[in-house]
C-alpha cells in the first residue's frame, strides 16, 4: 500500500469515528428528550452503523420506491434511539424532529 492509499484510509477511519461519535450523542440526546430508552444498545452498535452508512448503505429517501435502494433491517429494538440518530445524519429529519423519539 503506497503513502496515499494509506491517507485516503486513514481519512476515511477518521471520518468513520466522527460519525459514529455523532450518532452516539445524537442517541442519547434522542433518548434524553424522549425521558427514557437504552443508550448503552445505540453505543455498541453506533461504528457499525457509520461505516454502513459511509460505505455501504444507499437509499434516496427523494424516491423510497426506488428499486435501488438498500432496505435495513434493524432489529436491535433497544437501539431506535440510533436510527433516529441515523435519519438525521442522512439529512432525512432535522435536529427537532429527531428529538421527538418516543
């Protein structure tokens, strides 16, 4: 691996734990305005979910009918304060509608 590809790398691991910090705070702000809910199940799964979405995820949330997109199935119940952190690092809810998680 030449220097650049590992910038690249690096830049993209940096990118990847600012994300997953952001869904972890935005979980739990979620879950304090909403006066209940499990943080500590957003936290663990808060990295994953960052380089799903970075990487791997792509839904059009212009076009939900699109084919194209990618469907996630979250089934960590605990963890929805996350998705709803999620939505709103995707730009499909703002910073008000994502507190009002209940």
């Amino acid at each position: 691996m030449n220097l650049r590809s590992q910038e690249r790398m690096t830049q993209q691991h940096d990118e990847w734990r600012e994300l997953g910090q952001q869904l972890r705070v935005d979980s739990v702000r979620s879950s304090s305005a909403a006066g209940s809910g499990h943080p500590t199940s957003s936290m663990s799964a808060a990295d994953i979910m960052a380089v799903l979405m970075s990487k791997y995820l792509h839904y059009d949330f212009g076009t939900p009918d699109d084919p194209r997109n990618d469907h996630l199935i979250f089934s960590k119940g605990h963890a929805s304060p996350l998705l709803y952190a999620v939505y709103k690092a995707a730009g499909a809810i703002s910073d008000p509608e994502m507190l009002t998680f209940r």
